[in-house]
C-alpha cells in the first residue's frame, strides 16, 4: 500500500473531523448534539473504510460502508422516533 499525498491528506482531514466528532460527543450539552456528533464519526469511519478499500484495490470493503450507512441511518431514526416519544 503506497501512501500518496492524497491519501495523506485525505486520512489526515478524516481524523481531524473524527476527532472534533469525538470532542463534541464528550462535551455536547444535549443529546441531540451528541448523537449527530456519533453521526459525524460514523462517516468519517466510513471514510476511512473507502480510503482503505480504494488504496489496496479490495471493493469488498465497500460493501461494508454500506452496511454501517444502514446501521447509522436505523440509529438515527430510532434517535428521532425517541424525541418524539418523549415529547
């Protein structure tokens, strides 16, 4: 596996992102900001699964980004349905 600049760059922003994700999960005064915030570091997570996959030439990987969006998008919808429940 050859890291070219992009790749660099790339991962680079991706844990960037990740991080701000993780800090504002720890300190976000709401729920609401904590579960976009675990939102935010699913796709960078996605990210990084694409990244890996794109740079070894394994498109199996990919399908597994697509099972973690679908796990990410039920969460989200059984975030919202608990709002509503709750209100």
């Amino acid at each position: 596996m050859e890291f070219t600049p992009v790749y660099v760059v790339t991962l680079s922003m991706l844990s960037l992102a990740f991080l701000l994700a993780f800090i504002r999960l720890v300190l976000g005064p709401s729920l609401a900001d904590r579960v976009v915030a675990f939102d935010v570091m699913t796709i960078s997570g996605m990210g990084f699964i694409v990244v890996y996959a794109v740079s070894t030439d394994q498109s199996i990987f990919l399908d597994v980004t697509s099972v973690v969006a679908l796990m990410a998008f039920l969460a989200t919808l059984a975030f919202a349905y608990y709002l509503r429940r709750k209100a």
